[in-house]
C-alpha cells in the first residue's frame, strides 16, 4: 500500500481548502465562516481520495501483470471514480456542517428582537444535527454528493494527466512547475464542470427544512422539482465561482502533492521536479 499518498493528500487538500474557502463561501454567504472544521475534514477526505486512488491505480496494473508501466487512460478514470465514491463516507458530515454554518447569516450580537443564529460553532452544530436528525442526518445528501464526487475525481484525475502528457509532448520527461500548475488548476476546473449539478441539489437537500418545512420529498422530487421551477440552467447556476476557485485551489492542491511525495519517496533530491502522471 502506497502510505506515502494518504499522506500528501492530506496536506495538499489543507493548503488547497485555505485558499478555496473564501471563495466557496460565495456560493452560500458567510465568507470564512465554518472554516476550522472543514480545514480538519478535507484533509481527510483528500487524503482518501488520493490515497485510494494511488492504490487502486497499482492494483489494476498489477492485475494486469505490468506494475511499472503508465497506467491508461481508463485506468485512471475509474480510480479516480473510486477515489471519489470512497471519500463520501468521511466528506458528508464534515460537509453538511460547513454547509449549515456558511447559510447560517444572523449575528450573535444581534438584538433579542431579532433572529439569533442557531449553530454556535462546528461542534455544535454536529451535535445538533445528530440530536435532531439522528446519525442520517449527517449523511443527508450523500447520494448527490457521491453522485457529485464519482464523475468529478475520474474526470480531475484524467484530465489532469492529459493535460500533463499533452505539455510534456507525450514524452516521460519531468513536468516544471508550472505545467503542474496548469495543469492542476485545469483539471480542478474540468471536474467541477461536471459536478456543479449534483452540488447545487447536493446543497438544496442540506438545507432543505433547516429554516421551515420540508420541501422535498427525495433526491429525485429535488431534482425534479428544482428543474421544473427554476429551469435547467439553475444547475450550472454556480458553474463560474466553482471554476474561478477550483483553478487556484488545485494548483496548490498538486503543486504541494507532488512536492511533498516526491520528498517522502526520495527525499529532497526529488523535489526538484515533479513526475508528469500520478502512477
């Protein structure tokens, strides 16, 4: 098992979630609020997804009988799949709370006139999901976010080495740095290109019944009805913030990924240059 992955996914999903969060919160309000908790949980989902799909990418080639050889394209896509449907189970808690938290714009000062904010912090918010949804409702939108997750890593990570094998002129030679970057930034842009649907249902769902009656009966009535009264397009309503942070979050999230596994492989001989493809 490559440890070495779990590792620098966990850093790198860290340095990427402090640069991101400002402008994820856009999307919702709240701007830094929520933050502590979400930097906590993404680097653990990010060192899932790149953990398993390190590992997944050398099964399949050992299954094949060639371990040292580059893996292919579908190869790649479907660990990246995997990673992404892996890292639900971890990433949906974490999620709803910075969710929950971000929405949350009433200020604790305000006047006993006005409303007063429900959640006072990450943990209590956590707690009180689960004191007044049961251990489900942490997991509410689960089903679009892995439906979210699965297409948009297998898309991230395959865009990411195409982009990379393109820039290098389909050659094995060492990417610099900023290729990495270029090549991170678009495939961060890519995978959310597909998974801005399931993140606006995905959120819909959170919040679904926080303020006032539920308004949805499932995932697929959200779906449903969120088309009929908006439109189709209200599914790539946050398309241009989610790409406008994806592309400076991702550059950090590989060039920081591929600096510090090629320091824990080789020490600090290997950081001079990245490896093109994440094999």
């Amino acid at each position: 098992m490559h440890i070495v992955d779990f590792v620098s996914g966990s850093v790198a999903g860290a340095c990427g979630v402090t640069v991101g969060f400002p402008l994820d919160t856009v999307k919702v309000h709240g701007f830094f609020k929520g933050m502590s908790f979400p930097l906590t949980t993404v680097s653990l989902t990010s060192s899932v997804v790149f953990g398993t799909y390190r590992n997944c990418l050398q099964c399949m080639k050992q299954a094949r009988g060639v371990e040292w050889s580059p893996s292919t394209k579908l190869e790649i896509f479907l660990a990246g799949m995997v990673g992404g449907v892996a890292q639900t189970s971890v990433m949906s808690p974490g999620d709803i709370v910075k969710v929950r938290l971000q929405c949350q714009t009433e200020s604790a000062r305000e006047g006993a006139n006005k409303l007063r904010p429900k959640y006072r912090g990450p943990v209590h918010c956590l707690l009180s999901i689960v004191k007044e949804e049961g251990l489900k409702g942490l997991y509410r939108g689960a089903l679009p976010l892995m439906l979210r997750d699965a297409p948009s890593y297998a898309t991230y990570f395959l865009t990411y080495a195409t982009v990379s094998e393109w820039m290098s002129g389909g050659s094995n030679e060492k990417l610099h740095w900023s290729g990495v970057m270029l090549a991170g930034g678009v495939a961060g842009m890519a995978g959310w290109f597909v998974g801005t649907p399931m993140d606006v249902i995905k959120a819909r769902l959170q919040m679904d019944g926080v303020r006032g009656p539920k308004r949805y009966r499932g995932f697929f009535h959200c779906v449903a009805e969120t088309a009929r009264a908006e439109g189709a397009a209200v599914f790539f309503k946050s398309l241009g913030i989610n790409c406008l942070r994806a592309f400076p979050v991702n550059m950090v999230v590989f060039f920081t990924y591929e600096v510090l596994t090629g320091f824990l492989r080789t020490g600090p001989e290997g950081v001079d240059s990245p490896h093109i493809r994440l094999e």
